[in-house]
C-alpha cells in the first residue's frame, strides 16, 4: 500500500483515514488476525446460561462457539467443532443438555466438553484415547461483573487491565441494579447492514450525526412534551463529552433528555410511571448516594469496547456486537440488560425502548443503517476521494464536546496501532 491507514498530525489539526480501509477485502482478512486475534472479544453474559447445562452458540471472532454452563456450575467456552471431522457439535441456538451429539457421526461430549462416546469405539487402535478428543476450549476466557469475554491470541492482558477505563462505565450500568445482578431479557434483534463494519463503530457514538440524521425522532420527542434545548453553538440536545478511555475503548457522556424507565422521569413514559421511577431513583441515592446516583440517573453513554462491543445505556441498556460477513456486511446482534429486580412495569418500558428506539425498526436504528449504508456506497469512490475528514475538535486542548470526534479517533488510532505494529496504547 502506497499510503498510510491514517493521517495522524495533531500540531496541523488534522486526522484523515484513508478510505481503503473500509472497502479492500485483503484489508478485512488482516482485521482477523492482527485486531480480532489479539484482542478480547465479548461472548456473552453469565446470565445468559442461569442453570447447569444451559448454553447458547454464537459466532464469536469468526468462529462458532458454544458458550455453556456445565454440571458442576462453571462457565465455558468450547469452539463448536467435532474434533472427529468438523462438524458443528450444536446446531441449536440455546438450550439445555447434558451431552451433545455430532450429526455427522455421533461422536457424543459432555458438557464439560469430554468425549463420551465414541460408536465402534472398537474399531480405533489401541492408541486411540478418548481424552485425547475433548472438545477443544476457548483459549482464554475471563470476566467482568458478569460480562464474559474470549481470546484467541497468545499470552494476553488480564481482562481487568485490557478494559482500562471502560470499567468505569460497565460498573454504571451494574450499580442499577440493587444486588449488583443484571439479566439480558429473552429475546435479541439480528439484523445486516450492507457497511463496513467498522462504519458501526463510529456511529454508535458519533453525536454529531443526531440532528441531521434523527430529525424524525428529535420531532417526535417535542411532540411527547420533551424539551430538546441547545446550548448556544452547539449541535447536541445537552451538554456532553467524548471520552477516550484507553486501549481503543471510548464513551460520549450525556446529560440524560430522553429518560430512562429506572431512573429519570419524562412525559413520554406517562403520568402514572412517575411514582414508581421517583422510588426507583431514591432506592439509588439511599445505596449509593447523591452523586453517584446522579451518574447513573442523570446521564447516559454510549460505550465502546474495542473493537466491537457496544453498550448503549440510555432509556434502556443495549448490548450490541457485530461481525464483518464480508469487507462490506456486517450482522449485528443486540440484547437488552436489565436489573434482575425491576417490576414488570419498568421491565416493559426498558422493553419498548429496547424496540421502538433501539430496534431495527426503531425510531433511530433505521436512520443510522441508511446512513451507513449511504457511506458505504459513496465509498466506490474511494479512489478518487481517498480520504475522510476525523478532525472535529482537535483545535481543543481541553475536554471534547460529545460533537467532536476525539472518542472516534480513539478507536481509529488503537486500530491503526495494531494493523501496523505500532504502539498499541
């Protein structure tokens, strides 16, 4: 390649990313190695297989994997493949078992991922080992406040010291709930955009994009009685910060305007809510006190963990990942994660937030995917136009406006690092 990732020149001002990165394919097969095989990719969360024997499979850095609790209670991770010829072990989504069984062959695992059975076990020879043949784990899996990540690198950071100051922000989540539990709510959206994966990246917490592109929802929010104001000069609905939080993970940090159903009150949730999100805020005051309340009721984020995970705590919490299908397509997974002790009337307002804004059919993930499918197909110019403007903010030298774009160049410069070798940090 004759030109570099990126233009990083901070005494000019400017940071420009070359726009090969978002369409070359052989750029995409070295994302596998150099950034998905290197770092901790999110699988899941603990409460997603509450019981012995419950699992769910999922692709997790390219790979199927099948994420379960075994008999004793512990929580693992085996790539799904029958160590006999391949085959997918588990065809199923989720479910419970105390073995599974290969289509192909019937080979048969426990699941503590041992080779049980083996039909005409008889015919291998004498060298042949069952325990040789286990289903092969995950190399490394390690957990946050329930959070559950894997690595399929060598020798890698403690999780602890891999998330850096994302911890910060995935404790304001957890501290919503009084016991410390959260739960991911039965059922998930799944949906393709036709972009580059990493376009995902910068809109889940680009705040520049809101009012040109979510003019429809911001409408709808003045119609529902919710004051939208806007700081002289600024393009945001109130006053925010972008926030890099080190290791490529970042944050935009909001003053909350459109509520959340546990913690602040607006009329789009009705009158008679009211009583029950007051109770719910003062429960937060009288465990945590005024000014941590206040983080967790009075703002929200949207969180980034390098390189895919995104945590969307708003007027709901979302936890979101997404997987490059090809150098222009992405799936993308979301759950909604809420307090195991919230009553069935804050369940169902975390629900329809999780839906009606959230949702692939939503009032803003539908703009966003048009958007990023727009960029995506203004990209076939990339040889002419070869370079994208990442510089909003960089004349600043103290904190960064939630419209700037320093949390952006976070991630990019964190991606840079490791897809040339350079300084990871």
């Amino acid at each position: 390649m004759d030109r570099p990732f990126v233009i990083d020149d901070p005494e000019r001002e400017r940071f420009r990313l070359n726009r090969r990165v978002l369409v070359d394919p052989e750029i995409l097969e070295a994302e596998h190695r150099r950034i998905f095989d290197r770092c901790w990719i999110y699988l899941g969360h603990d409460s997603e297989i509450p019981g012995n024997g419950d699992f769910r499979t999922r692709l997790v850095a390219g790979r199927p994997v099948l994420f379960v609790r075994d008999g004793a209670g512990g929580v693992r991770a085996f790539l799904n493949t029958c160590r006999h010829r391949g085959t997918m072990v588990c065809r199923e989504r989720e479910g419970n078992r105390t073995r599974f069984t290969c289509l192909y062959h019937g080979w048969t695992y426990g699941n503590d991922g041992a080779l049980a059975h083996v039909p005409g076990e008889e015919a291998y020879g004498g060298a042949f080992d069952k325990a040789d043949f286990a289903l092969a784990e995950v190399p490394a899996l390690e957990e946050y406040r329930g959070f559950r990540f894997a690595h399929f690198g060598d020798d890698p950071e403690p999780l602890a010291d891999y998330l850096a100051g994302a911890k910060e922000y995935l404790d304001l989540v957890v501290d919503q709930s009084p016991s410390g539990r959260l739960e991911i709510v039965s059922g998930t959206q799944e949906y393709d955009i036709r972009a580059n994966w990493k376009l995902l990246v910068e809109n889940s917490f680009d705040d520049y994009h809101l009012h040109a592109t979510h003019s429809t929802y911001l409408e709808y929010m003045k119609d529902s009685g919710v004051s939208v104001r806007l700081p002289k000069g600024l393009m945001m609905p109130a006053p925010g910060v972008g926030k890099s939080l080190g290791n490529g993970h970042a944050v935009v940090d909001n003053v909350n305007f459109r509520g959340r159903p546990v913690a602040a009150w607006i009329p789009l949730y009705g009158e008679e809510a009211k009583p029950e999100i007051e109770a719910v805020r003062a429960e937060l005051v009288a465990r945590l006190g005024e000014e941590r309340a206040r983080r967790i009721a009075d703002t929200n984020r949207n969180l980034v963990v390098f390189p895919n995970l995104v945590i969307n705590d708003g007027s709901a919490v979302t936890v979101r990942t997404f997987w490059p299908t090809a150098v222009d397509r992405m799936r993308v997974t979301a759950w909604a994660l809420g307090p195991v002790e919230e009553s069935e009337t804050s369940r169902a307002r975390r629900l329809d937030s999780f839906l009606t804004f959230y949702g692939p059919g939503g009032l803003a993930t539908p703009d966003d995917v048009e958007a990023l499918e727009l960029v995506q197909g203004g990209l076939a110019t990339w040889r002419e136009t070869g370079w994208s403007e990442i510089s909003r903010g960089m004349n600043k030298t103290g904190d960064q406006l939630n419209t700037d774009e320093l949390h952006l160049r976070t991630f990019w410069r964190r991606w840079n690092a490791l897809m040339t070798g350079g300084d990871p940090a």
